[in-house]
C-alpha cells in the first residue's frame, strides 16, 4: 500500500511542475507575442488582421503543442480537453478581467458578425467531426462509451474552414490602407519569435506531464486534468496579450485575439493532433458535456457582445461567475460527486 504521505509528496511536486511549466510558457509566450507584433508591424498588417490571426496563432502556439504532445503519448483526449478548457477560459475569463479591472469594451460590427460567427461555426464544426468519427469510424466501446475513430480524412474538414476563414481575412488586409513599419528588424524579430516557440513547447511538455501525473494520482481521468491545469497554464499568453491590448486602448484587438485563438485552436490545433497520428480515438461520451459547456459559454459571450455594442462591468462579472461555475463542476467531477463525464 502506498504511504499517504508519499502521495502527497507526488502530488505536490506535480503541482509544482504544472506551476514551472505555467512560468516557461509565460515567458516564451512574451517572447513571441513581441516579435508576432513587430512583425506584423513590418508588414503592415491591420488591428482585426493581427488580433485575429497573427496575435490569435501566437498565443495559441502552447495549445497546439499541447495536442500534438497529448497525441504522441496517446492521450488525444488530455489534448482536447485543454483545448476546450482553453476555449471557455478564454471566453469568459479573459474579457471579464480586462473588463471588470477597466471601463468596459466596446465591440463593433465586424468583431459580432464576422468573429464572433465565424467562431461559432467552428465550434459546430468540431462536434459534427467528432459525430462523423462515431458514426463511420466506430470503435468496440469500452465500458459501455460510445467511442469513434478520428481519421485524416475526418480532420480536413475544419482545416479547410480555416483556409477559408484565413482567406477572409487576406482579403480584410487587402483592403487596408495599414503602413508597414520599416524600422524593424526582421532577422531579430524571427529570431526571438523561434526562441519563444521552443520556451513554449518545453513549458507546455511539463504541463501535458503534470495532468497526466495527477490523472494517475487521484485516479480520474487525464483530460479533467487538462481542461484544469493545462488549458489554464496555457491560455495565459491569450490573456496577457487580451489584457494588455485593452489597457493599451486598443479593444478591438483584445477580442479579436480571444475570438480568433479559439477559432484556431478549434480548427486547426485538435485536427493537428489527428494529422500527425494518422488516426486518433475520441470517447463521445466524454466530448459531448465539455463540447455543451463551449456552447453556452459561447452563446453568453455573442449575446453580451451584441447588446449595444459594449461589454459593461457587470457583464464582465457574469462572465467570471460562469466560468467559476465551469471549475466549481470539474472538481465535482474529480471527486466523484458529479458523473457528467463517465469514466
């Protein structure tokens, strides 16, 4: 029998290893975000443009990694799960910080319509992808869940919505009268941007080691673990740049950034995983509750960004609530008290 003591001790040290990891990711994250904004500047790229795309695929670099290290060790779940733990924290947790701790925001027609939708239907795209890989690419269930192949085939589907979604955006960039900024170096800027991406992904491997650790030491599944740990740990650079954007002035960007991370996070970093493996398993069971709180956590978002065109201080509050809310049930899950998410 393993001594109490000893178990506290593992878990300790894991917690500890989730918080260092959270630390590498931090400053590897700055790191990039920084060239990622010079270099956007050297090509004249405009505010929409870069919080949606440039800023968006920076900040999302730790949960790219994180599928496609989840996926080699074959815990392709642990990796969606910090994507989707990821999507809600940046929903509901980042606005509501940079709004409660500032004046509001102000939205405009193109984060709501083009955005906000376009993200929406990244969301449905994902969950029908998951729903194809059950009903053509069944697998024998295992304890009586409903599981399915995701094949490379399946993958392509939301990868090709973000081709279009990246085209969308070429043509927005197209029309912009935005000047380049010749005063920068380039060679240094891609420089400190690859020296930032391989911060990341060491960060994010002591992550991914620390959920899977703590799977095993309370004996519940790994991907709680990453809805928790690792999508927190690694949704920080979207909220240091988020924030920073809204207390600089500059809002637009600030919800470009959460709205367009979440799109490639959805589309581009869980099919990534698929891409790299050939074919991963999913659990439909499992997806379904953590697919159905996004949901609403995006249905809340749109609803609040929409009404007139502003995220007061007190819909900043009610963002928070629902996301303490979203942990509140991943505990009870950890403990046993709740079975949303079988096991």
């Amino acid at each position: 029998m393993e001594n109490p003591r000893d178990s506290v001790l593992q878990i300790l040290s894991l917690l500890t290893l989730a918080l260092v990891g959270t630390a590498v990711v931090w400053v590897g994250s700055t790191r990039l975000e920084d060239a990622a904004a010079n270099l956007a500047g050297a090509y004249g790229v405009p505010s929409v443009v870069h919080g949606a795309v440039i800023a968006a695929v920076g900040s999302s670099t730790p949960e790219l990694v994180s599928v496609l290290l989840a996926a080699t060790r074959g815990e392709f779940e642990l990796g969606v799960g910090a994507i989707v733990g990821s999507a809600v924290f940046n929903l509901l947790v980042i606005p509501g910080i940079a709004v409660v701790i500032g004046d509001g925001i102000e939205t405009n027609r193109d984060l709501v319509y083009k955005e906000s939708l376009f993200y929406m239907l990244a969301v449905a795209t994902l969950l029908l992808t998951f729903s194809l890989a059950v009903i053509y690419y069944p697998v024998e269930p295992a304890n009586g869940l409903i599981s399915g192949d995701v094949t490379r085939g399946l993958a392509l589907v939301p990868i090709v919505l973000y081709v279009l979604y990246v085209f969308t955006q070429y043509l927005d960039a197209s029309e912009s009268e935005t000047l380049a900024d010749e005063g920068v170096d380039l060679v240094r800027s891609w420089v400190v941007f690859l020296v930032g991406l391989v911060l990341i992904v060491v960060g994010v491997e002591a992550l991914v080691r620390a959920a899977v650790g703590l799977g095993d030491a309370f004996g519940t599944p790994a991907f709680l673990w990453g809805m928790t740990i690792v999508a927190a740990g690694s949704s920080l650079p979207d909220a240091f740049v988020s924030i920073a954007a809204s207390q600089s002035g500059r809002p637009t960007v600030s919800i470009a950034n959460v709205l367009g991370s979440n799109t490639f996070d959805l589309l581009v970093a869980i099919p990534a995983g698929v891409v790299v493996a050939g074919s991963l398993q999913i659990t439909f069971d499992h997806v379904v509750p953590m697919m159905a709180f996004l949901v609403v956590a995006t249905v809340v978002f749109f609803t609040i960004s929409r009404t007139k065109m502003y995220l007061s201080r007190r819909e900043g509050w009610l963002l928070l609530v629902l996301y303490g809310g979203f942990v509140t049930w991943l505990v009870a899950e950890s403990v046993g008290l709740t079975r949303l998410l079988p096991t």
